[in-house]
C-alpha cells in the first residue's frame, strides 16, 4: 500500500491554498430573513400565567376569532417564541403575533403550529427506529434489570429488538430519553422572530380557530289562555377547542358570514336539551356589525375546555300571541281525479308572535330553538313542542309549529271533477268540488284555518263560506267549529292552466 506522509510544512500550505481559495469568491449579503440563527435560540416559553387578557369572539358554523394578549420578555436579535395553551383547532395560516406595547419592535421569521400532542402511544411512535430502555422487575425478589432495545414498529402494538430476539407487547417497563422537540403536552405555537431591543413586551396573538360554537335556546311559557307568554332567551357555548380561556372577553356574531370551504373536517356539534330554568335578566347587549348583530356578554367569563355553558340573552315577559290552528292541502288533487283525500287528517298547532317593543320584546333575535311549556292544573310546567327560528330581525313575527291537535281533525274528499273545453290549444281547464269535515271533541269551541295551494289561474264558482286570496295561488278560509260538534266546508272551484 502507498502510504503518504504529509510533514506540518505540506498541510500549512494546502491550508494556506484553500483558504486564499475561499477568500476569491464573492460571497452574497445574507438578509435578515434567511438568518440561520434562530433554529439554535433557546426557547422562551410563555403559558396562561403570561396572559393579560384574551376576547372570544364566536361565529355561528363553529368558527372563533381569539385574541390573546401576554406578557413576555424578549432578547435583542434573534427569539424562539413557544405560545403554549392556544387552541388545538387553531387555524395557523390565520395567526398574527404583534406587539402592543412597542409597535413594529419585531420581525416574524417563521411560525410552527405544533399540535401533536404527547401521550405514551405518539410518543412511542416518535420513538420508531431509536432505541429504549426496557426495565423488567423480577415478581420474587423485586430486582429490576435493564435490557436495551430498538423499537421496530408501533403500529397496533409495539415490536421491539430486544440483543437477538425480537419481542412484541411490552415485556417490562418502558423507558425513554427524552420528549422528541415536536411532540407538546399542550397545543403550542413556535415563532422564530428578529427583536430590535431586549426587554418585556406586551404582545397579541389573533387567530381563527374551530371547536368553539354557540346557539340561542329560548324557553317560553304559554298562558292558561294561551294569549301571552314569557319568553326567556339563553346562549348555549360549547368549547371543543383543546384549551380554555380564562376571563375571557365574550362576544358572539349572529348572521351568516361567508367562508371559504377548507377540506379540514367539521367538529359534530351535539345539541344541548335542557329543563325549564328560571327568568334572568338579559345580560348581553347588541348592535349591528356590517350586515350581521354583534352581542357583547357584560363581564368576564371563563370558557373551559370540553365544556357547555349558558349565558342569560333575554327575558320577557307577558309577550302577546295567536293560537292558530291550520289545515294545509296540497295542488296535486286540483289537476286529477282523485276521490277520498283523507280521514282524520291532523291539524298543525301553530303559536305567533311579534317580535317588537310594543309586544316587551324588539331585539334581533339570534337562530335557535324555541321550547314552549305550559302549566297544568297543578301548576307543572309541561312540554308542549319545539321549533326552530332563524335570525330574526326587530319588528318581524316569529311563527313557531308546536304539534298536531289531539281533538281536532278533519276528512277531505272530492266530490266532482271533470275537464272543461279549453280555450285555445294549449291551455287545460278543470272544473272539481271539495268537501272538509271539521271535527272538534274539545269542550270549547274552536276556529280552524284552512288554506289550500289552488294552482293555475283559479276562479271560486262556489262555496259555503266565503274565502280569502291571500296569495296569487291560495284560498284560505276560517271556520268555526262548535264543542264536540263538526263544521263542514264545501266549495268548487275552476282551474285554467
């Protein structure tokens, strides 16, 4: 073999030669933004403890925006910022951290949204390929021994090699070096930014994020004569989030804002069912945002992770309603023959009211589901149905369909039909006559709102009861049915297509 042997004279000028080499390249400026430097900054940690205030503000479709405001204390140069406690449903490319105190003191270089978090199954698989250390503890005498070993897979189990052996399950103890860098206890965000001088700053971190939702739930209780009711409003949050916001600045958009559709899953959101609570007083004040309501909660509250909760909206008490008791039909028997229509059709209980100030309400109300109670002769609170309203503006009426009456119903049929010469080729003339039977087992008399689709260009030819058009396309009547008598309803009416 040639063996060459290089004196300390040889190697200082090889040295010599690369480092002349070296000097003769030009060599670009680095920016600031490619610094290298922050990958090897230690981490500064700031949690809950560092927080100064945070406000929530929650849209409807499980979308929030947090604004998180902390203290922190920051190097001249280079900083590797860990915000631990944000959300676990953060979406990062929505994150903003700036400073409050020194506007325009820091430049952003980088940000990581690290949500893996640590548990002894990720933390296993993070340990795929490296090795651990297995403690077994003999059962007789106690001793516990120390054996070496790689971890080959983690998926579904564990497999280990164990000297020349490989072993699955976990034939002892399992022990770790160390927590990998990017598997967290705790939802965390990384920044890596560029400080122009060291010192405390107070700084803000805005993102959206899902997992946090809210819904209005009312609760209303209908008077012994059904003519009034007490109205009591409640906002239902529920955080899903992955972290908890204490004394938190509470605010809730109702309206519906325009997003663009990510692929990222939505959270299920259950539906909250709850009793009858007591009146509160309203404790959220309104106003409009853009072309939506903002609410603002009055105080602080804490919204815990994995938790509902319930803030008074409104109270009202005494609000005017109608009862009205409707038989809806149908088009389709206007164009055919078609005989019987139905016995014993239920009718639709229905309860309206106006939603202005006048009527001890006039406050835009938020979608949500209205649950309807009345007392019996006991004095018990009982259910007697639910609906849902969509946002409703003041001064609109809110239209709630309770049920089907129990002592109400009504037969149908037809009683003629027949086609009648047209008058051009392409129109169809029908001529039919309908009869309705209403039946009430009450011991009150009733009236009973009958509304019929007629379609086509219609014309009454006859009737026992004069009707209503109040629409291009509906007759309604309003009959009165005697206690535990029947009213019967005929009419004949002539359609043109």
């Amino acid at each position: 073999m040639l063996q060459v042997h290089r004196s300390p004279f040889v190697l200082a000028v090889v040295a010599a030669a690369l480092h002349a080499a070296a000097a003769a390249q030009p060599v670009a400026p680095t920016p600031p933004a490619a610094r290298a430097a922050p990958a090897a900054s230690p981490e500064r940690r700031s949690t809950l403890d560092d927080q100064q205030s945070v406000a929530v503000t929650i849209y409807n479709e499980d979308l929030a925006l947090i604004k998180d405001a902390r203290n922190v204390t920051l190097d001249a140069g280079d900083n590797r910022l860990a915000l631990r406690d944000v959300s676990a449903q953060m979406r990062p490319q929505t994150a903003l951290l700036r400073s409050l105190s020194q506007p325009g003191a820091f430049t952003l270089l980088e940000q990581n949204f690290d949500f893996d978090l640590l548990t002894p199954a990720k933390l296993l698989e993070k340990y795929v390929g490296r090795s651990v250390k297995i403690v077994k503890t003999h059962p007789t005498t106690g001793a516990e021994t120390v054996e070496a070993a790689q971890v080959l897979s983690a998926n579904g189990g564990i497999v280990l090699k164990m000297g020349d052996r490989i072993e699955t399950g976990v034939p002892g103890r399992i022990v770790f070096d160390g927590v990998p860098a990017n598997l967290r206890d705790r939802p965390t965000l990384v920044t890596q930014l560029h400080n122009k001088r060291a010192g405390a700053q107070s700084v803000e971190l805005s993102y959206l994020t899902g997992g946090l939702s809210w819904q209005a739930d009312y609760v209303a209780e209908l008077s012994a004569d059904d003519s009034a009711l007490d109205l009591n409003g409640w906002v239902t949050l529920t955080n899903r989030s992955g972290t908890t916001y204490p004394n938190a600045r509470l605010q809730l958009v109702a309206g519906d804002v325009n997003r663009v559709r990510d692929e990222m899953r939505a959270v299920a959101q259950d539906r909250v069912m709850r009793a009858m609570a007591a009146p509160a007083p309203a404790e959220m004040a309104q106003e409009a945002l853009f072309e939506y309501h903002l609410y603002t909660l009055g105080r602080t509250t804490t919204l815990a992770d994995n938790q509902t909760k319930q803030v008074a909206l409104l109270n009202a008490t005494g609000v005017p309603v109608t009862k009205e008791l409707l038989l809806s039909g149908h088009e389709h028997y206007y164009r055919d023959s078609v005989g019987e229509i139905g016995r014993k059709i239920k009718v639709g209980v229905f309860v309206e009211f106006a939603n202005r100030e006048s009527s001890r309400l006039g406050m835009p109300l938020p979608k949500g589901v209205v649950r309807v109670y009345k007392r019996d002769s006991a004095g018990n609170a009982q259910f007697v149905g639910e609906d849902r309203i969509d946002h409703t503006p003041k001064n609109e009426k809110v239209r709630l369909h309770l049920g089907d009456a129990f002592d109400v119903t009504a037969d149908k049929k037809q009683t003629d039909f027949k086609r009648r010469e047209p008058t051009n080729k392409a129109s169809y003339v029908f001529e039919s006559a309908y009869e309705i039977v209403l039946r009430n087992a009450k011991a009150e008399p009733v009236t009973v709102t009958v509304r019929e689709p007629v379609p086509g260009d219609w014309t009454m030819v006859q009737e026992s009861q004069r009707h209503t058009k109040v629409a291009a396309g509906t007759a309604e009547w309003r009959v009165s049915v005697p206690a535990g008598g029947a009213t019967t309803l005929k009419y004949r009416v002539l359609t043109r297509y």
